[in-house]
C-alpha cells in the first residue's frame, strides 16, 4: 500500500493562519517535504513539532520528486510544503503531484491561505472571474510580450511581484495596459498590510521608497469590442485602414467620413491625404 501525500498550505505572514488540520498532518506524516528547510524548521519549532525535513526546492523538484515517490510507495505519508502559502501556487509542488497521480498515490490538499485570494477578495475589483498569472518573466522581451497577450482581458488580472521589480513592472503596465485602475495588495496579514488602491500612474508617484512583498491586481480591459476594433484599425496606416472599409464594399465617401471619425480628425484632412497619393 502507498502512502499519501498532503500539500499543505501554510501561513503568509501571520503565524496563526495555520489550520488546526495543517497542524494535525504536520505532527503525524512520517516526512516533510520543504522549500527551504531552515524556514519550514522555524515554524514547526513555533507549533512544537520535530518531524524529518527533506529539501524540495525548484532546482530539484525533478530528482527529489524521484526520491518522494520511492518512500511514498514504501508506505510513507509525506506532506509538501512551501516558504509561505499553498503549495504549487508559484511554488514548487506541480512536479511532484504530477508523479504521484501517476503513480496513483492519493494526493490530498490541506487548505490554508493564498497571497492571490486574499488580495483579490479585499481588492474591490471585480471577483466574478479572474485571471493569475504568477510572475512575469526577468526577460523583457518575455514580459512585454505576456502583457501585450493579456492587454485585452476584460477579467481580473492578478501577478506576483518581486519587490525590487515592481516600479519596473509597473511601467510596463502603463506603457503596455494603459492607465487602468490597480490595487497593490502589500504584507498581507503581517502588520504593515495595506491595498494601495488607484490608477497606474498615481501609484507609481508613492512607491518610491515601498518594501515588502506585491500582489499586483490590474482591473480587466473595459473597452468593447468596437472600441478595440477602433484602436486596432487606428494603430495602421491610413492605406491599411481604407483597405479595410473597402474589403466591406463600403464607397469611398464613407470610407473617408469613418476613417475621420475613427481617428478623430476633420474629414478633409483625411481626403487631402488620399487626394496627395
Ligand atoms: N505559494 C504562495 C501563495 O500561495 O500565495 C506564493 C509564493 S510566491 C514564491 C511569493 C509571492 O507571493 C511574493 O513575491 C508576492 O508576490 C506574493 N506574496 C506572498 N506572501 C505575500 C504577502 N504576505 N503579501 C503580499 N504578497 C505576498
């Protein structure tokens, strides 16, 4: 027979947002699998548990996962836990859950708490659908082209942040999303929490000199399809944009007035400029 293997949500700041079942699997696994075994030390010591800790990391999430697999099989109940939060959740754990139900070892989910829940409920954007995407890579070019790839989102958009990034990434935002509405969910539950809530350009103004640790939220897109439509046909050359009206058979006067009121501008000028060609 297997054993099972729990992951096991931890807290994210503040010591009492462990569940009494955490604490229970905590005390009666055979074996804890940690990110970092001096952190996880630290909080068991806190509830008085002494248990063997294996390290878990990103970097060996591939051979450890071997390694957890072999004594799961042998009948050892393991449970996985990260630095802070739930497990998997930008943390390592996908690795290991995806050998164990291979395996057909019973995977079983201690829940607890979450950077990206808590900053999305106590956000005031909307909660109805939501997007995560973890962090944004270290690449420019990769960043820019994931923001570029969710410019459109009508949903949420939730992103974790490093703190000497954010201004960078912020920025980004700004140029890429426009100045949309953001809510910086800062040190949850530690005493310093706060949500820093306001366009993208008001809060870069205050956070020059902020520390701690970012859940970034960024109000979904609000334009409507036409309104994108506009702005897609408006970011082309005026040739491309008349193309585009005549592929709908539409004649040329109107093509001429809709280009004009897409781009704002006075009709003539955009009858001169066919005129000239
Ligand atoms: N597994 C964790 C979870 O369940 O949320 C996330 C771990 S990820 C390596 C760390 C990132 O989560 C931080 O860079 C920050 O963006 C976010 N985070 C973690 N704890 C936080 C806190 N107390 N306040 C705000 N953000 C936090």
């Amino acid at each position: 027979m297997a054993g099972n293997l729990y992951l096991v949500a931890t807290p994210i700041g503040n010591l009492e947002d462990i569940t009494l079942r955490a604490l229970k699997i905590l005390k009666e696994v055979d074996f804890i699998a940690a990110e970092d075994t001096r952190h996880t030390l630290k909080l068991l010591n806190h509830f008085n548990i002494s248990k063997p800790l294996i390290s878990y990391y990103k970097q060996t999430e591939k051979s450890k996962s071997k390694v957890l697999i072999e004594k799961l099989l042998d009948n050892k109940n393991i449970a996985l836990v990260s630095d802070a939060g739930t497990p998997g959740i930008s943390d390592p754990g996908e690795e290991i859950v995806r050998e164990a139900v291979n395996n057909n070892i019973k995977v079983i989910p201690i829940p607890g708490a979450c950077a990206l829940v808590n900053a999305l409920i106590a956000s005031g954007m909307s909660t109805k659908e939501f997007i995560f995407i973890g962090f944004l890579s270290s690449l420019k070019k990769d960043k820019k082209e994931k923001l570029e790839e969710i410019k459109n989102e009508t949903r949420t958009i939730i992103l974790y942040e490093a703190p000497h990034k954010l201004k960078n990434t912020l920025e980004m935002i700004l140029e890429i999303l426009g100045d949309r509405n953001l809510v910086l969910a800062r040190e949850l539950t530690k005493i310093h929490e706060e949500f820093i809530r306001g366009k993208v350009s008001e809060i870069l103004n205050k956070i020059d000199e902020i520390k701690g640790e970012f859940v970034i939220l960024i109000e979904g897109s609000t334009e409507s399809e036409k309104d994108k439509e506009i702005s897609n046909l408006n970011s082309k050359t005026l040739e491309e944009h008349y193309e585009f009206y005549k592929s709908q058979g539409i004649t040329k006067k109107e093509i001429i007035k809709k280009i004009a009121k897409d781009r704002n501008v006075n009709k003539n000028e955009i009858y001169q400029y066919f005129l000239k060609l």
